[in-house]
C-alpha cells in the first residue's frame, strides 16, 4: 500500500465528523483511539480499580511530547494552561524589566506579563519583532503561529536577535505543535496545549525549561513538583525534582490518559506528513478564495486560513454545517487530519452562495 494510502485509511479510521469540521484552530476533534482512552479512564475511576495507570499515561505524554518538541524529557513540565506557564516566566522577571511582544498574539501569552504591573511590556507588528529587540530588552514572548490569522513568525531571525541583545525567549507553540515541526531547545521557555492541533481534550499544557531552569522558580509547585512526589504529600517540598518537573501542576488524568493515544497518532503519522496533508488544504482554500474575489491574510505555509470582513458569516455557515470561527471580523479555518478536499470545496460553495 502507497504510504498516502496508508495516511488516509489511518485518518479514516479515526474520525468522523458529522459535517465539515474546519476549527482545529479553536479545539480539534478527537481520535477514535482518545474516545476510547477517555472511556476506559472513567470507568477505571468508577469501579475503583487502582489509577496507577493513568499516572503512567502522564509520563509517556511527557516523553512523546519531548519527541516532538525535539528536546530531553527532562526539559518539560506538565500543567494545565499556557497561562499559568506565562506566569511562572513572568514571575522570573525583575522589576522594570522589558517584555517584547507581538501586537495581537493571544492573551495567555500576554496577559500575565502586564498584571505584573512593574514591567515595561512593549508590542510591535509581528512582522518587526525581530528588529525591534533592543539591549534593554529581558524577554521576547511570542507564538510561533498567530492564531486569530495563522501568521507564522520568523523565529530564528528572533532568536539570533535575542541572542545578540542577551534576551530571553518564550515561544508558544499551542497553534502550530502538531502540524509544524518544533525546535523548543532553540528557545529559553516553550509551551503549548493539548487540545488544538495535538488532538487532545482539554487540560493540558506542556512547558519546556533550560538545562539549568533559566532563573524560573517554581512559584506553583505542588506535591507533584517533588523529587519524590509520593513522599511530599505533607509539608513543605524537602526537595524539588531535579528536572523539569518542578514545574508541573497536578495533572488531569483523565485529559492525559486520552492525550496519551493522541499524542501516539501524531508520531505515527509523522508531522512531516500531516504538515503536507494540512498545508494543501489550506492552500487549496487560498487558491479557492482567490477566484471568488476574496484575499486572505498574507500566511504563506500555514494551516489557519483568515479572511477579513467575512466573519459575520460564520453564523451562516454553522447553520450549512461547516464549522469555522469569526475572529477580529475575519472569517477563519483551519485544517487538520481529518479533513479532506471535498471539505474545502463545501466551504468555497457556501461561500459563494
């Protein structure tokens, strides 16, 4: 069998949506072998079977996240929110230290840097961030794909300019792990979700770290955050694990029991792979656009397609079920896996009606 073949009978076999899914970008749909996952966790917590096993789904989502981040498992943490690794990095900082952003970038990657209320957060089009690092600059926080318009950002022309100013870098991934290759030790501080292009359910976050931490201190450690979890379950933490793992948050077990065979599917289809399924949606939907008189967003090599000025339709294609997102007035999609190009073509024909 052709190895497309064996990518689509694989992709086949593990979704099925009832219309023309189009907003991974937002939430993706969960494979067949995470339904299943999920059921099997619920039913180990419902007839009182020990959770070991779920614990052990934990940390081979660290490790196959750590494969696809290309990093040492011992560089990754495991949490819940991108937000609340934003904040452990912004607590790292000193007052009145600058902060580098992205007009626009998602709030979680933003919003806990300027509740800080004691460092100089300073924003620039995506497209200068690079140029616009400064010798005063600590910290340059971006995501690595845009998600109200799929813009990709230039990070290695940002890393080479924080490294010639001395600055930090935070990257999230959440809108590109999964579809774009990830270098995460490139850069001082990564994270990203599970439930977006990674295919997971809600609850999870990864967080990549330095060798050395990178001056974080593990402002929400737990009992997790030990060394020796199970024997720190009272008290103060005599001692923080002495890997990235310092820097978990208690997990959600039932989200990483179901991430687990997720997180396996990606591997086995190979990002490489899903990149070009998801890219040729993607620029079909462009080159769709185009002959009906539409110009999208400029994102060259991007799976999130966006639209200005047609959002307001978003309601109506619902209704046709095509499932897209209205975000800052732009119509956008997003394309994964499971779609097809007969899903594209559904959405061109609603369009132009």
């Amino acid at each position: 069998m052709e190895t497309t073949e064996t990518f689509q009978a694989l992709v086949r076999s593990e979704f099925a949506p009832k219309g023309v899914y189009l907003n991974t970008a937002s939430n993706s749909l969960l494979p067949a072998r995470t339904v299943a996952a999920l059921h099997e966790a619920a039913l180990l917590r419902a007839e009182g079977r020990p959770t070991t096993p779920l614990y052990e789904d934990v940390e081979a989502c660290r490790a196959a996240y750590a494969r696809l981040a290309g990093v040492p498992v011992t560089r990754v943490a495991v949490g819940a929110t991108v937000t609340a690794h934003t904040g452990v990095v912004a607590a790292s900082l000193p007052a009145g230290a600058e902060v580098l952003t992205a007009e626009g970038d998602f709030t979680s990657v933003l919003n806990p840097f300027h509740v800080r209320g004691d460092l100089k957060v300073r924003s620039v089009p995506l497209e200068r961030i690079a140029e616009s690092v400064r010798p005063d600059t600590a910290l340059v926080a971006v995501s690595a794909v845009q998600s109200a318009d799929g813009r990709i950002a230039d990070l290695p022309a940002l890393r080479e300019a924080a490294r010639a100013h001395d600055a930090r870098t935070y990257v999230d991934f959440s809108q590109s792990a999964g579809w774009l290759a990830m270098d995460a030790g490139a850069y001082d501080f990564t994270a990203a979700v599970s439930y977006k292009w990674l295919l997971g359910p809600h609850g999870a976050a990864f967080f990549t770290v330095p060798e050395d931490f990178g001056a974080l201190t593990p402002v929400l450690a737990g009992w997790v955050a030990a060394e020796r979890p199970w024997d720190s379950c009272y008290g103060p933490v005599a001692e923080l694990a002495r890997s990235a793992r310092r820097f978990d948050l208690s997990p959600a077990l039932f989200t990483l029991a179901g991430l687990r065979p997720s997180l396996d599917l990606i591997e086995e289809l190979g990002v490489a792979a899903v990149h070009a399924h998801d890219i040729a949606l993607a620029d079909r939907f462009r080159d769709g656009l185009t002959a009906l008189g539409h110009e999208p967003v400029p994102a060259p090599g991007s799976a999130i397609v966006s639209v200005p000025g047609l959002g307001v339709r978003q309601p109506e294609l619902s209704r046709a079920g095509v499932e897209v997102s209205d975000r800052a007035g732009n119509l956008r999609a997003s394309f994964h896996l499971h779609n097809t190009p007969a899903d594209v073509d559904r959405l061109l024909d609603v369009l132009s009606g």
